[in-house]
C-alpha cells in the first residue's frame, strides 16, 4: 500500500536569530501511480511560512522543485544570483541545483513547492526558470490547495489524485514556460 509522511507542522531547522519556518510536508510513495503518457511524478508537496528561526543554506535535491509564492516577499538565491520573489511567482529549480529561499518578517515569504521527479524546465544557466503568473493564478492555487488537502486526509486514491492535478498544473505552467520530461531538449524559451 501507499504511505504518505507527514512531517510535523513546525520544524526547527537551526536557531540562529534568524527566521523561523513553519512547514508541513507530504512525500508520495515511490510507487505512486503515475500517467502512462510520460508525465512526471509528484515526490512530494509542501506548504510553507517563515517565521521566527530559519537558517537559509544552499542545498540541492535528485528531483526538480516549482515554488508557487502565495504571500509576502523574499529572494531566492542561488550559488550565481540572488533573485526577489513575490506573490504570483513561480519559480522552477531543476534538479541538483544548488539554491535557498530567504525572508525577513516584515512580509513572510509563504510558498507551496512540489518536488517533480522527470521534469526539466527551459532554465538560465542558473538552473532554474521564474515567471510570473497574471491570468490563472486562482485556478492554480485552487489545484494546489487540493493537493495539500487530498495529501492531508490520505484517503483512497489521493496519491493518483494527485498526480492528475500535478498534470493540470504542469499543463497551465506548459501554457507560460516551456518544460519538458527528464530527456527532452526544452524549449527555445528561457527564464526572465
């Protein structure tokens, strides 16, 4: 059977004086279903807020992540540029790029980021790509929320729910930057 692995709710990285962040994270099983046409698989999905303690440090993970930035402002960074973020951005890191979120309490940066296994992004030599979306937000928050609500209640089926919404999203992010699976040559366009 499927598990699905709740981190708790608040998680103290390091305390430093700095920024505290406040997540909660849901991990799909390696065998989560995926779709027969190729698409890539949800590892994982997160929602989260900096508060009190947080110790940004550039760190890399085996699978691309998308940043979906749902309130306040901050930066992202990587070992090349250190890039400010806002609400309505999104930023897609591809996988084994070294790269941080940071913000200060003024205006807490809060995201939802899916860990994507098989996605590359059309990306700057940084290894990443960042658009921000105009038209469309509501509906992509609305197939993030239920993400995170599927994942919370872990009933039957959530994982291939899931996975369905991840295509949704993956085709209205399609609609802005040009992606590809893991292998295919992106697209002629690159971040801004």
């Amino acid at each position: 059977g499927s598990k699905v692995c709740i981190l708790p709710s608040f998680v103290k990285l390091r305390r430093m004086g700095g920024i505290f962040l406040s997540s909660r994270q849901y991990t799909f099983s390696r065998t989560a279903p995926a779709s027969s046409r190729g698409v890539p698989r949800l590892s994982y999905i997160s929602k989260t807020q900096y508060s009190e303690e947080w110790n940004s440090k550039l760190h890399t993970h085996n699978c691309a992540e998308i940043f979906f930035i749902t309130d306040g402002h901050g930066r992202f960074r990587t070992r090349r540029e250190d890039i400010p973020v806002a609400i309505h951005d999104v930023i897609i890191v591809n996988a084994n790029v070294p790269h941080t979120e940071v913000s200060s309490m003024k205006s807490p940066l809060r995201y939802i980021v899916l860990g994507v296994e098989g996605l590359k992004a059309a990306a700057s030599e940084g290894g990443y790509s960042m658009l921000h979306v105009y038209d469309g937000w509501t509906e992509l928050s609305g197939c993030l929320e239920l993400m995170l609500q599927e994942s919370s209640k872990s009933l039957p089926g959530h994982e291939e729910a899931c996975q369905h919404l991840l295509e949704v999203v993956l085709i209205r992010l399609g609609r802005e930057q040009d992606m590809s699976s893991s292998g295919d040559a992106p697209g002629p366009r690159g971040s801004r």
